[in-house]
C-alpha cells in the first residue's frame, strides 16, 4: 500500500463475511477493492512428525490439538475426497458448530488467514451476521460475540452487518440502498428488504447450500464432499433434465425445493409485517456461492412467475460478484462509518 493510501482514512477499513462454507475479506487498495478467500472447513489426521513437516513444507495451513493434526481451509477438502470421508465444519448453519470440539481454533486460524493485521490501531472492521432464523430454534448471540472477541484481540474495530443488508449496500446504489437482498449461503439463506438503506425486514433461514449437499448425498449414497465438489465444479442447471445423471437429477430437485421455500418463507415475513407499505416495485439481487450454477437466476424467476407474491419486483438479478458482495457490501459500511467520522 502505498504512503497516499495509508493518509487516507476513506481507505482504511476492512469488510469480512464470515460464511458456513467460505470466508472472504474485501480491502479497498487504491481505486480497487481486493478479495480473499478462504474455505471454512478442517479434516483431521493422526498427529506424526513426519505428516506435520510435509505439511509444513508445503505450506498447508493446520491447527494441533488433541493428538491429531486439523488440516483447514482449501486443503481441507483435497484430504476428504482423497480418504472419501466427509468434511467437517467449524460453523453450521451459519453460526459456529455447537457439534465441533475443535471449531473455535479452528475457525480462529481460517479467519486471520484471510483478515491479516490491522493496517492502523482500531482499523474498522464490518463482519456479517446472520439474520435471527424464522424456521430453527437458536440465536445468533454467541456467535455475533465470539467473533467480535477475535477481532478486538486482533487489534480491529469490529462492527456486525447483517448478512442480507450487506448485499443491499453492495449491489443497490444506484438504487438508493432500497430493494432486497438475497445471500443464498452454505448454511443459511439471508433475506433483508431495506428502505434507503434501513433494513425493514431481516431474518435468516436455516436451509442452502449444505442443505442441498446433504440431501442429494443421502439419495444417491455418495459422501457429502464429493457432492459438493461436484456442484461448485460442473453442476449446470440450464443441463437438460433428461441428459443429467443421478447426482445431478438430486441437485435439480433440491435447488427447486429450495428456492420454493425461501419464496414462500419470504411471503411469510412481508406478511407479518403488513404495515410496511412499498410505493413502487423493487430490485431483487441474490448472492451467494449457492446462486453461483448457470441457469440459478432463470430458474429462480420461474419458480417466482408461479408463485402469488405480496409485492412487486421491478428487477431480479445476481449480483456483479455474487461469492464477494456480501464482504464488498461489509466494506462499504466500513468506508461510510469512517468518512462519516470526517477521519
């Protein structure tokens, strides 16, 4: 960075979504905003000398604990495919596992890879947060907690976005901040309908990505990882029905599931809060690496034509970017609080 960027306040501040799959970070670097990523996840081997110095040498990320060597982040799901066993997760459903003895170093060692130090004390630093869930029956309080804790140990400032607002600020300028955000995740959907850029309405739900891999693993006997390999590698739901094969036929069938319940569950909370009166129709912009297939924004108009809908929607579109809009929308919070500082 150099000494022009590190005089401009406007240019500190960093955006962090802290996904059940992946983790990125969003930094403004001069007129560009940079990404990285990390996938959120960990396989565990038996500890020896030797296996912990080949990882080394190859410079595979890893945590100790228990005896065991805890391989994290992308290598992570090379080890799984190549034991066929399934991966494991430091969050679940959005939040951190409740199921995994190991989540917290875990999930601390994936985050500082891709967050990196402060570039000054207390730099800014927005992190998503899921929306409270409509369809499970937990919080998101430790989890919003937990990772304000890394962060202040980390020498940041650290201020929670909701996951669904993040993706308004990010895709919705042009339209005043006001339209709805979709953040179709691993673990959770996150829906946020915002007006000039206050959020109306914000919940979460508790089914995605995951949701689907473990379906489709289930019905076709094959490990998890592998399914889900597949579907970030090849999956393509403009493919023909007839031409898919059975893993692909399962996908099919549970994306549309999906994307039915989250319409309908969208449907829900406008109705609940009926009060809420929408002038004109509304942009809808959806993300997420779920969303990411060919063919995802056809199928889910489709799936809405058919569906009576409380409201009017002016424009349904995936985001520029759709794995990065949720840490770019965090960003621009963070460059917004510091200008609006005036330092």
């Amino acid at each position: 960075m150099s000494k022009d960027e590190k005089s401009n306040p406007a240019e500190t501040g960093k955006g962090l979504d802290i996904g059940t799959a992946f983790i990125y970070c969003a930094q403004k670097i001069g007129p560009t905003i940079t990404f990285r990523i990390q996938r959120d996840a960990f396989f565990d081997i038996e500890y020896s000398e030797f296996t912990r110095g080949i990882l080394e040498k190859s410079d595979v990320k890893y945590v100790l604990s228990n005896g065991k060597i805890y391989v994290v982040g992308d290598d992570a799901i090379k080890f799984a495919n190549a034991f066929g066993r399934n991966l494991r997760r430091p969050m679940r459903s959005g939040v951190i596992s409740p199921r995994e003895e190991e989540a917290l170093p875990v999930l601390e060692v994936i985050i500082k890879s891709v967050l990196g130090e402060p570039s000054e004390k207390e730099e800014l630093c927005y992190y998503s947060v899921p929306g409270t869930p409509v369809d499970a029956d937990f919080d998101t309080v430790y989890h919003q907690n937990v990772i304000k804790e890394f962060l202040e140990k980390w020498g940041y400032k650290p201020k929670p976005i909701n996951e669904g607002l993040a993706v308004v600020f990010s895709e919705l300028t042009e339209d005043n901040f006001t339209g709805m955000g979709i953040s179709f995740g691993g673990g959770m959907t996150n829906v946020c309908l915002a007006i000039m850029g206050a959020p109306a309405i914000a919940f979460s739900i508790a089914r995605a990505g995951d949701w689907i891999d473990e379906e489709a693993a289930k019905v076709t006997n094959q490990p998890i990882s592998k399914v889900t390999t597949f579907k970030e590698t090849f999956f393509n739901l403009k493919k023909p029905e007839a031409s898919m094969n059975r893993v692909e036929q399962a996908l099919l069938i549970y994306y549309n599931h999906l994307i039915e319940y989250v319409l309908e569950q969208i449907k829900k909370g406008f109705e609940k809060n009926a009060a809420i009166e929408l002038g004109e129709p509304i942009t809808m912009v959806i993300s997420g690496g779920t969303a990411k297939p060919p063919g995802f924004i056809e199928r889910f108009k489709a799936i809405l034509d058919r569906t009576d809908f409380p409201f009017k929607i002016k424009e349904i579109r995936l985001a520029s970017y759709p794995l990065y809009a949720v840490a770019k929308g965090a960003l621009i919070a963070a460059i917004a609080d510091r200008q609006g500082q005036g330092s």
